[in-house]
C-alpha cells in the first residue's frame, strides 16, 4: 500500500495504527520537537527520552486529535511535547518555579544581538537560565502562552510568573552583553 | 517589545539551522517508540491469558468439589446461653471523713510527754494536765485550766514536747478569765523533754497567769 504523503492522511493512517506512516510522522516532526525538548531540558539524552515519550502520547490519543487544517497538528503535538517536558521537569526534587512576589518592570533584551544569532546559540543562552526561569521564558516566548496561562500550568501565581520571566530576561540580557555585546 | 522577540525566536525555530539528532539517533529512537507502541499489546495478550487460565483453574476445583463432595452431615448449631449476670449492687455514694489525729502519751523519765501528729481539723483533746484544744493548722490553744493544773506538776509547754514545736504569744482573754497559748507542731515531731529558755520563759509566762 503507497503511503500518503500529504499531512491530514498521513494522520488518518496513524489513527488506524499504520506503523510506516507514524514513523513517516515522526519523522517529518522529531527534529522541530527536539528542538522544543531542548529548550526545557538542558540534558541532551533526558530531552530524547522525553521526546519519544511526547511522541508515544502523540500516537496513543491520536484518534482524539481533529484536524483543522495546516499547523494545526503540529501545534497540537508541540502541545503534547511541552506537557512532556513539564511533567519531566515536574518530577524533579523541588519546586519547578520558586514562588516569589515581585513587582515586575519591563526589561530590554537587546533584539539587534538577538536576530544576529543561531538557533544554537540562542539554545545554548536559553539553556543557562535556571529550570524556572527557562519554563516560564520558553512558555511564553516560544509557546506564545498568557502569563495567567503559564500561572496555571505551573501551578503558581501571576506574579510569580511576571517575576521570574523578568529575571530570565535580565539573565538572558546580561549573558547577551557578556558574550556578544 | 516582547512580540518582536517572539517573532525573531520564532523564526530562529520554526526551521532551525541545525539539526540536533543524527540520522542514527532518530532510527533509534524511532525504534524504541516502536518497541514501546507495540509493548502494551503484547502485555495485553499475556495478561489475559494469565487470567483466562486462572478463571478455568478456578471452575475446575469448583467442579470438582462438586462432584466429589460427601453428604452433608446434619449440621450443628451451637447456641451460646445467654449468660445472666447478677444485678450489680447500687454504689452507694459514702463521703470520706478524715481520720482523726491521733494523741500518743508517753511517760519519760518521770515526765509526761505528748507527741502530736499532723492536725488538719479543729479537735478537743484530753491531756494529762488538762484539756487543750487541737486548733486547725497544727496550733494548740491551752486553756487556763490546763495551766494551773500542769502548775502543780510540769509546765504544759513541757508535756506538750516542744522540742519540735514553735510557740505563739500568749494572748490573754480578760473576758473569759482564759489565757491561751498557741502551740504550732510541726509534722513529725520528736519526742522529748527538754526545755529551752524559749520554751521556759513561754512556761513562766504560763504560771502568771
């Protein structure tokens, strides 16, 4: 049997448990989510488990999964990677965001240095920030998640989150000046 | 200023410039998905095999204690009598008194000497030279009787062998014709007949009256 190339069959496929089109999936997808495992999980081999684990889960609740249209499932299984990741870091000893109050105040990170670098020396800054502060930065930089959003997911308060997420822009500024400035 | 950044990251990943897993690292993790995938099915089949062999093992001994079951013996059915205890008596609600002290007189190389234990309530006591009465908080008060008969013989001070005891003023009742003297004892007094100037004087003042 040909295996279909365009997305929306492709995941019919998967629904039905074809093994050739799942693997066709992750392939199409592994590399763009390892970058998001990555950005949680500064441990090369502890983000690839935890990608095969999102990618498991992708693939155990697809038939939940309704397509609507282009990017529609790879947001949904960004979704499903960046839950795996939090669960992980989660199981970690200790709180993953210190739950602190602090009046937050807007911090420039300096766009100009910012656009001039790599994915991987962005990784490599993001991967300096603390646990927290690197959830919190990631959540809603990358994943684009409300600061009410990001609160509930980490289970702390709103300032807590607008605290850390000023401190991670801080570290991140501070280390963009120190290395590139 | 925070949208600007988003976009610029958002570029940077959306179709990142490297790529972090090789070739042979995908394919192997790409087979532990598939192990993984395929795992639970398998361990689906074995554990219903496991309790469909459990549930026949079950049936069977079933069966078989039915077929091989004795006639049932007429069963017995012990029944516990009832055990009759015998009406508990009514308490009967007795309230406590206190003992009372007691007076020990002893003769003493000629002397008579009265040890007294610790007093709690107010009593009369009889004494050799006399009545004294047994206050509350240890005191005995002497009446003037007691004096003048312990005159004639040895001071009440002395019998009452206050060697251990510590003696009050004497305080006169003019009304009364009474002198009284208030002796406090103390718990365990040791019994004796020596006097000193303390006690004497107490003894004089005694004989005035």
């Amino acid at each position: 049997m040909a295996i279909p190339i365009d997305e929306r069959s492709l995941i019919d496929e998967c629904v039905h448990g074809d093994r050739r089109a799942q693997k066709m999936l992750y392939e199409r997808y592994c590399n763009e989510m390892m970058f998001v495992c990555y950005r949680y999980i500064s441990e090369r081999e502890t983000a690839k488990e935890v990608l095969s684990e999102g990618f498991l889960n992708c693939y155990r609740s697809i038939g939940q999964f309704s397509y609507q249209g282009e990017g529609s499932f790879n947001a949904w299984l960004k979704r499903i990677v960046v839950n795996q990741c939090l669960m992980h870091l989660r199981k970690k000893p200790g709180p993953l965001v210190v739950d602190i109050s602090e009046s937050a105040s807007d911090i420039a990170v300096d766009e100009n240095i910012l656009g001039r670098l790599s994915a991987k020396e962005i990784l490599d800054l993001i991967h300096r920030l603390p646990p927290g502060y690197r959830s919190v930065f990631n959540l809603y930089f990358f994943e684009d998640k409300k600061l009410v959003e990001i609160a509930s997911l980490l289970e702390v308060s709103e300032n807590t989150v607008k605290s850390q997420l000023r401190k991670a822009k801080l570290l991140l500024q501070k280390q963009i000046k120190e290395l590139y400035g | 200023m925070d949208n600007d950044i988003k976009k610029i990251l958002k570029d940077k990943f959306e179709h990142p410039d490297i790529e972090l897993m090789s070739a042979s690292e995908q394919a192997d993790n790409w087979h532990q998905i598939e192990r993984k995938l395929s795992s639970p099915k398998k361990r689906i089949i074995w554990w219903q095999i496991a309790v469909a062999a459990s549930v026949g093992l079950l049936i069977g001994i079933a069966g078989m204690g039915v077929l091989y079951t004795p006639s049932p013996k007429p069963s017995v059915t012990y029944i516990k009598a009832p055990v009759q205890l015998p009406p508990k008596p009514p308490v009967e609600y007795v309230p406590a008194t206190p003992a009372p002290p007691v007076i020990v007189v002893k003769e003493n190389n000629g002397h008579r000497v009265i040890s007294l234990p610790t007093i709690t309530t107010t009593k009369t006591c009889d004494t050799p030279s006399g009545k004294g009465n047994v206050a509350e908080n240890n005191k005995v008060i002497v009446s003037r009787d007691t004096v003048s008969l312990a005159s004639k013989d040895v001071p009440v001070v002395h019998l009452l062998d206050l060697n251990n005891a510590d003696i009050m003023p004497v305080v006169r009742d003019y009304k009364r014709e009474r002198v009284h003297t208030t002796i406090t004892f103390f718990q365990n007094p040791v019994q004796g007949t020596g006097r000193s100037d303390e006690q004497s004087s107490i003894a004089q003042g005694l004989y005035k009256k």
